[in-house]
C-alpha cells in the first residue's frame, strides 16, 4: 500500500469514531507521497513503518530503551527544534518547511501543541489524518518528534458545552475562551475530556519511531494556575484534611486567631478570594502550594496514560524566567524524565541577559545538574511585553549557546514559522515573515552548524563552586500581601546575589535550601525570607563545618506556615550571624543612603546590634547612622556574613569580591560588567571551555585546547572577537 495513502486510511480506533482525513481529502496524501520521495537521498520513499494487527508501528529502527531512573536524553548531540504548527500552513508549506528543517539542521520538532480542534473537531470524534501525514514526514526527513498531548487549550464545543470548566479569577469573576489555557485544573469535567484525548494520542502514536519525546500541554500554569471556583474550593479542602487530618491544626498553622477567623468545620473554608482588607497569609500560603501541587497532579495523570503505552521519556516545559512565579518546580522536578525549560528575555529587567544566565542556572538545578532541554526560546522580539525588543546581530546564537554553556543538551524555538495570524503573528521565528533571504535565518543556519559542532559536549555536566539558595515558598511568602515593603521584590534580591557573582565570573549553582551543601565554598541566602527548622539547621550546620555564607536582609524571618520567628531577626539565623535585628526602618522609593565603605544603599535598613559578629560597613546617613550594615561572624569553623541594605550594583559586586576571596572561590572566568561569560563543562575524561563575549569589544581568554567552533588552537590565550563564542576542548593538564 501507499505509505502516504496509508495514513489517510486509517482504521478504527478504540471505542470512539476515527475519521482521518488529513485536510479532508485523500488526494492530498497522493501529492505529500509523491513529494516526500524527494526527501530521501536515493529518490526513494523510505519504507518508514507498517502496522501489524495490533495495530503498533514496526520499524526497522532499534527502538531506544529506557532506564529504570530516568531515560536516556531525547538526541545523541546537541538537538536544535522548534515548535512547529502545520495546522496554520497548507500541504505544500510542510514540505517547504521540512526541506528548509534540513537546511537548518533541525532535528526535533514540537507538533500539536495546540491541536485539541483539530485532533477532536467533535465530542468524541478524531481526526488524525494530518497529524499522521506530518509525523511521517517529519520521519521520512530523520527529524525526531516531540510530540504534545494537545490538551493545553481546550475547543470552542467543550466550553461551550461545559463552561463549568472556565476558570475563576480570585474577583470571582469568570475567564471566558478566546485567548488559551481556558481551563480550570481542579475541573473533573475537564480532565475526563482531556485524558479521553491523552488516550487516544497515546494508543495510536506510543510506538511511532519517529516520536522521541512526549510534550505534556503547554506551559502548563502560565495563564490559570491560580483558580477560585467551587471545584477547586473543593480539592482544596481535601488537600489540607490530608494535610493538618484536624481542623485545629489548620486554625494553629493559619494563625485564625486574628480577625476571628477560627474554622469549626472544612465546609467553612474557601478558596482565598479577594476580600475587603488584606488575605490571611496563611491561607494564601497553603493555596499557592495546593495550586501548584494540584497542577503537578494534572501532568502526573496524563503522563500515567502515556507511560502505560510507551517507554518514551515524558516532559512539560517549565517556565523558569523573570514573571513566573506561581509554580513550585523544586516539587515537579522529580516527575520530568527531562526538565525542559522556555525562556525568553525580558527587556524590563536592567540586566536580561544576566537574568538568562541565572534561569538556565537554575533549570540546571532543577535538573540535579544533569543536562536539560531548551523547549523554547526566541530568535528575536516576542509579542507580549509593553516593548518588544529585536536582538542584536549574533544575539541569537549568543543566546543559544548561553544555555548550552550551562547546561542544555538541547536548543529549540518558539516557533518553527512566524503566524499570519493570531495573538502571536508578531512573535520572532526561526523562518520570520520575511522569509529565508534575511540575516535572521543566516543566523538560524550557522546556529544548527554550530551545535553539530558541539555534539561531544553532550552529557556534560557544569562544576560550580557558588551556590545561591532558591525557594519558590520563600518567594510567596516574601513578596505577601502585608510585607513591610512592597519596594522590595524577592527575586529582585536573587538577582542582585547572582549579578554580583556573575560579573566577577564566578559559576553559580542554584540549589534548594535542603541541598547538600557541602561541596560548595560559598552559599548565598538572598532573601530567604522562610525557611523550614530543617533547612535553617542545614544552613547553619554548613557554616559551623567551615563553610561560607551571606545572608542578605529580610531571611530567616518566618517558618513554614509564615509564622514569626520570635527573639530578634533574622530568627533562624540569628545566632550562626552573631547578630539580632530589633526593628526593620524600609526606605521610600529614592531615598538613599550612604555606608562608611563608601558604598551606596536604598530600599531597606535595619536597627540591628552586634551579638559576637564584626560590623564591616555602617551607614554614616539617616535613618540608622552608625548602626552597622555588612557584618562578618565567626561560627564554628565557617563564616557568616550579612548584608542588611539593598547595596547599588557596584558596591554589591565589591562585597562579593571580599566574600569570595575569603572564601576561597575560584573564578572561571575574568571580571566584568556581565559582557563576558566563561563557564566550563566536564565530562569523565574531558572538558569544555565556553567562553561568551556580549560587549563591543574583543576579550582575550585563558585557555588551552582547540576551539570547536572555529578549529582555531588556544597554546595560553584565545582572542573572543565581540559578539561571538568560543568553545575549547581543553588539552588534558598533566
């Protein structure tokens, strides 16, 4: 049989009707044939599959295997893919777009993202023609499939059906179809109808070859993870009985108390919905993690019905950039066979491409230091922030190799070709609106020859010295609706830590507060405002057994249920610090003031006395004169330091220096105002310089070895022109 009629003419699926007619006409499975027989060299259609009576695909491919922790990564180089989304293209774009993936270099590819209504047109009724016809030809090309469950947005006739499933803002208010996620995670009418999908995607492409990679939804929580409807009022009524099992411990943790708040019974307790004055922090608390792990609990049901029809390693993309917030991904980690990140810059931060390095730091964390993959990025300007900015000449590649310096073993795109139409027709792609005859896709190309260069960094891992603590409860319960400052941001403050280290180019880890932290020289603790007895006893416990650490102000002030840590702040860590602070003096917005180091300070003082710690800086201006602002103190064999100001960039990196020279910190690479990055990864028996030049000059590097970019030797020093990237397979040092 024709293998393109073939999967026009499908067959019956498993209670449910399949109609497969890929656009509706059969004749087009005659032309996508007759045209794929190009794609492979000999001018012959590969004979890519059939299907046995049982109906799973046979390929003479061995199938690759999955281990028994975490199956093997999705490429055996560096892969380079896209989001790619046929349904918006006629049938002869596919095949422009498959040529022009080979060109590129492409070799993974993201399809039916958002394929809900076109996959299930109707209750019930699938349509998986085109879906067939364009995994098989994505196959016939050698290009690996990253295929979606397509339950990210749900179709027009299920929320017409079903608008219970709509999710409700915290105003009560409903959030209506029309833009995506329009869902609610805690529905149980939207989970049947999802799973029911899952299902069948599952049964009929589990065994696909081509299909090396499954892409749970879509960045799932970007737009509803926070719901407030009854359905969710519900699930999290039994999430905190298995929780607290009493209501007195609920009122105990909550604090309900005050503003009397007491609960009698779990009926009385609702989602937190806006009130009249400030919310119980408590309560909100316990909803941002039920929300998280509720959403969690969503990916976990759909990846039991694809585990139960195949081996293939199973993801989400995460969202580890500068807005999102409302996802505990320390707690997803250990569910992704792969962690796999989007990221885009963002032009409203000060320093974005520092901001990049932190977030892919921080995957890597997520990952236990085990390479990643890059699910998305952009090649230029996307189309959601008040401005969107193009990047440079380079930036892309720059970008792309940022993320594979610290850790990805994979590059993809949002997306494959620029939308004509939609919310995103103005998002950058790898093929922009202005086609192929652009420095933008010249740039695409040299990117994926580029990473074909690169593939024996894969497995890789990157080796730091630094750690910086990261929370996503600290984050919720920093940046609370009754906090002392609203000027002062938790993830401003990470930030300003990892600024300051990059810039003297020092490689930073980004742990949870419960990481052995023994290996490191140096941790720091920006703003961790909460912090569990187990995670302060883990703090403390590495600065007595010789370890470095700086603390910065508003940390260590509340345990798990946002209670106050009584006796003087920063509570926790009062007493490996040496310190006690008796009242926090926040500053308004402009206000500055001035230490006795010379460094400059805004946003946050403190009234604080020396308990066994030195004051390395004091402030010499209002409101605190005199009252110390850096302190240093002996604890054990370690180190404590603590900054109690929010410290001007500059000054910040200046502290740094002392802090990690007394630390003993290693550097991988030269000081700088963030335009140079030098990160090394390592393998058992060899390693990997990345040496990254953003600014408008040429740096020169330490190095020896071979750059595999360009074959140039490295005796002592490579010359890193601007705007471009070396890496250097390092010579073995005897």
């Amino acid at each position: 049989m024709n293998r393109c009629a073939l999967s026009a003419d499908r067959r019956e699926g498993h209670g449910t009707t399949i109609s497969v007619l890929p656009f509706d006409r059969i004749a087009q499975a005659s032309v996508i044939c007759e045209r794929s027989q190009r794609l492979n060299g000999e001018g012959v259609l590969p004979d890519l599959c059939t299907f046995t009576e049982n109906r799973e695909f046979v390929s003479s491919e061995p199938r690759r295997t999955a281990t028994a922790d975490r199956p093997s990564f999705v490429h055996d180089g560096i892969a380079f893919g896209c989001d790619y989304n046929p349904e918006q293209w006629d049938v002869d774009t596919w095949h422009e777009d498959v040529d022009l993936m080979r060109e590129a270099g492409v070799d993974l590819v993201a399809i039916n993202i958002f394929g809900w209504a076109q996959l299930e047109p109707r209750p019930g009724e699938y349509e998986f023609g085109a879906l067939d016809t364009i995994i098989d030809l994505l196959h016939s090309a050698g290009i690996r499939v990253n295929l979606g469950t397509g339950t990210s947005s749900p179709p027009p006739w299920l929320t017409t059906a079903h608008p219970e499933i709509l999710p409700t803002a915290d105003d009560g208010t409903t959030r209506f179809p029309g833009g995506r996620q329009a869902w609610c995670p805690s529905s149980p009418v939207f989970r049947e109808h999802a799973l029911r999908l899952v299902t069948a995607v599952a049964e009929r492409y589990g065994s696909h070859p081509a299909v090396a990679l499954w892409h749970v939804s879509n960045e799932l929580g970007c737009h509803n993870s926070l719901c407030y409807d009854d359905d969710t009022a519900r699930a999290f009524r039994r999430w905190l009985e298995a929780k607290y099992e009493t209501i007195s411990a609920l009122n105990d943790a909550w604090g309900t108390s005050f503003w009397s708040q007491r609960y009698s019974d779990w009926q009385e307790i609702l989602t937190p919905l806006r009130t009249l004055s400030s919310r119980n922090p408590g309560q909100v608390l316990d909803f941002q993690r039920f929300s998280s792990d509720e959403l969690l609990d969503y990916y976990r049901r759909e990846t039991e019905i694809l585990r139960q029809h195949s081996d293939i390693p199973v993801t989400t993309n995460f969202m580890v950039t500068a807005h999102i917030r409302n996802l505990d991904y320390w707690t997803w980690a250990p569910d992704m066979d792969i962690v796999a990140n989007d990221h885009y810059l963002d032009h409203r931060l000060d320093a974005p491409a520092t901001e990049l390095s932190f977030a892919a730091d921080l995957t890597r964390g997520l990952a236990g230091g085990n390479p990643w993959l890059l699910m998305e990025h952009s090649t230029g300007a996307v189309n959601w922030q008040p401005h969107n900015i193009a990047k440079g000449t380079g930036e892309m590649i720059r970008n792309s190799l940022t993320h594979v310096a610290r850790g990805a073993d994979g590059v993809c795109f949002f997306q494959w070709r620029a939308s004509l139409q939609g919310s995103e027709k103005f998002h950058s792609a790898l093929v922009p609106h202005a086609g192929t005859d652009t420095e933008l896709w010249r740039d695409v190309v040299e990117l994926g020859a580029t990473l074909d260069r690169l593939d024996e960094v894969t497995g890789t891992t990157v080796v730091a010295d630094a750690a910086i603590l990261f929370s996503w409860p600290s984050w919720w319960a920093h940046d609370g609706e009754s906090r002392p400052s609203h000027s002062v941001r938790y993830l401003d403050q990470v930030h300003a830590a990892y600024r300051a280290l990059h810039e003297l180019g020092i490689t930073v880890d980004v742990v949870h507060p419960d990481a052995d932290l023994s290996r490191y020289s140096l941790v720091v603790a920006p703003g961790l405002h909460l912090v569990t007895d187990a995670q302060a006893a883990n703090i403390t416990d590495y600065i007595a057994a010789g370890g470095h650490a700086l603390v910065t102000f508003f940390s260590g002030i509340v345990d798990e249920n946002d209670r106050v840590r009584v006796g003087g702040y920063p509570g926790a860590f009062r007493s490996a610090l040496g310190i006690s602070v008796e009242e926090f003096s926040p500053m308004l917005p402009g206000e500055t003031t001035a230490l006795d180091s010379g460094a400059g300070a805004s946003l946050w003082t403190e009234r604080l006395r020396l308990a066994g710690a030195e004051a390395i800086a004091s402030y010499v201006d209002e409101p605190l004169p005199g009252t110390p602002a850096i302190t240093r103190n002996e604890h054990g064999t370690g180190v404590g330091w603590y900054l109690a100001t929010a410290l001007d960039p500059g000054d910040y990196r200046d502290l740094m220096r002392t802090v990690t020279a007394q630390a003993g910190v290693i550097a991988t690479g030269p000081e700088s105002d963030g335009s140079v990055e030098v990160i090394r990864r390592v393998g058992s028996d060899q390693s990997y310089l990345f040496a990254i030049n953003h600014g408008s000059a040429d740096v020169d590097i330490a190095a020896h070895g071979t750059d595999l970019i360009t074959g140039q030797r490295a005796e002592s020093v490579i010359t890193v022109p601007s705007g471009s990237v070396r890496v250097i397979r390092e010579d073995a040092r005897a």
